[in-house]
C-alpha cells in the first residue's frame, strides 16, 4: 500500500440514529498522513458519532471508513489495530493499577509479552512512579494521561483524541500536547477533537468542520483563518462609554474596558474607516485605535452562522 494513502478515508458516511436524529449527512473527508487533524463542531455536531463509528462502537447508516487502507466493514480486525481511540469520558477499572492496566490492554490486542511496551508508556505519560498505585487513587489528570498510555499499547498508526482536555488543567494541557506533538514527529497521525478553539489552531496541520451533521469546511489551518472575513478593532476613546454604541454594521461589541470598546465587522460589507466614522458620529472621541488579526473563533462563528442561516 503507498504512502499516498490517506490515514483515515471517510466517503458519504452517514448515521440516523433510532428515533431519526440524523447525526451524520453525507460526510466526505481524508486525514492525510503524518498529520495533526482537527475536527471541530459545536456539541451535538457529530464529532463523537463520526469517532465512534471509527471505533466500531457505533454502526453507521450509509457511506464507507477506512482506516489506513483497511475498510471498517471487510476487515474490522486490521482496521482496529491501526487505531488507538482516547474517548471523552474517563473510562477505568478502579481495581487494576496502571501498569495492570496497560498490561490488560496489551493482552487484548494478543500482544506477546515480550514485545510490550509498558514501561515505555508509563515514562512516556509521566507515571512512572504511580505504575503500581491503584487507579482509583489517581488524580483526573493521571486518568486522561493513563487513557492516551491505553490507545497506545499496539502502536498504532492513527491516534484518535475525542475532546482530551475538557475540564482539564492548563499545565495538564501543555504536558498532553507535548506528548501528542512527540508522537506526531514519531510518524503517529493524530485526530483531534475539539472544542477549544486556540487549541486547534496551535497544533493542527489542517482543520475539518462539521455543523449540524454537514461537513462545512476542510481547510489547512493558516488558510481557514485566512478566510475569516471577521475583523477585529480595538478603540479607546476620550473619555468613559456609558452606552455601547450600536451600528447596523457592527457584528459584534465588547467593552474591553471603561474607555476600551472592541468591535467586529465584516471586512467584506465595511472597512475600519466607516466603523470609527460610526463611533465619532455617536460623540465619541477616538484616542487610540488597534486591529486585531482573526483568528479560529472568528471564522467558525462567520462559517456556523453561514451555515445555519
């Protein structure tokens, strides 16, 4: 099979679930290989859905997966061993220490022992020193890393992250994206999913958005944010604003302050010169004036809206 190949090849694939909730419309995408993958969507979008069926947990309705070069349907087998799946929720035996675990794991995938990679798992997610503590006496943080450590244990190709740091702290963040980048220069294909939006624009090559079941972009990141037509100006005026003031053409207006006032504007419908116009004819002297550069949370929100419109 050549390196061409797409890590992970999704063709119209669609879900309805019992009771006709349509997850999944006719979604179509490839996640190159080699690559950090983000796949985006408000809640209820159907990121899970999609991961699920990758998983096997979750049959779908219509259209086709494959996970490098192996259809989820002809060869289940092949197709689960070339995927590690950290799922959102913290799923342990309370029972089983953490090597235990990662042994248990091991064994599932018929992995003989003297080719297992514990104790490299273990130093890799820092847990070295709590392989032989009962899970039950591991902080949430230790749970998330020891579920990676899991999805790790056939080493395999595709690494699929479903919302990893949800209610989890920044330093905890940091240490799970250094570790995810790691693995990446290693050759691992990641996919993750996210709701924080900063987070993908720091780590993905390349983004994939789903809105209500659709497909909606799939972009490299530095094009998609290139594509924001939201534009940010950050003003300071002369003196305390008492009122937001409002323009037909204002997208968006935050007081960032008592005399600090951000406003969002189309870049396609206006231009900065009209929006500051706006504020003197509203009384206000301007003092000072910023832009700020779009970024992931602008162009999601100007393509959901697109979309939903």
């Amino acid at each position: 099979m050549s390196n061409t190949q797409a890590a992970i090849r999704i063709d119209s694939l669609s879900k309805t679930y019992a009771g006709g909730k349509l997850a999944l419309d006719d979604v179509s995408f490839d996640v190159p290989r080699g690559q950090i993958f983000g796949l985006l969507g408000p809640n209820g979008a159907g990121k899970s859905t999609l991961i699920n069926i990758l998983a096997g947990m979750v049959v779908k309705t219509g259209g086709s997966a494959n996970v490098w070069g192996f259809d989820i349907d002809e060869h289940p087998r092949n197709a689960k061993r070339a995927i590690g799946i950290v799922p959102q929720e913290i799923l342990f035996d309370p029972f089983f220490t953490p090597r235990e675990a990662l042994e248990i794991q091991a064994g599932m995938y018929g992995i003989k022992k003297a080719d297992r990679i514990t104790d490299q798992l273990l130093a890799a997610v820092r847990l070295t020193d709590k392989a032989d503590a009962y899970a039950r006496t591991l902080s949430g943080g230790m749970k998330r890393r020891l579920l990676v450590a899991k999805a790790m244990v056939h080493s395999p190709p595709v690494l699929v992250l479903d919302e990893p740091t949800a209610g989890v702290d920044i330093e905890l963040r940091q240490q799970l994206w250094d570790y995810v980048r790691q693995l990446n220069q290693q050759g691992v294909t990641v996919v993750l999913t996210t709701h924080y939006l900063e987070e993908a624009e720091q780590l993905c090559d390349r983004i994939a958005i789903i809105n209500h079941g659709k497909l909606i972009a799939n972009e490299p990141t530095k094009q998609l944010i290139a594509k924001a037509q939201d534009k940010a100006v950050v003003v300071e005026v002369d003196r305390d604003i008492e009122h937001v003031p409002i323009a037909p053409f204002f997208d968006r207006t935050e007081l960032t302050g008592p005399r600090t006032i951000e406003i969002t504007y189309r870049k396609d419908q206006v231009n900065a010169g009209q929006v500051l116009a706006a504020l003197q004819a509203d009384g206000l002297g301007i003092v000072d004036v910023s832009t700020r550069d779009p970024d992931l949370e602008d162009v999601f929100l100007s393509l959901t809206r697109e979309a939903n419109a």
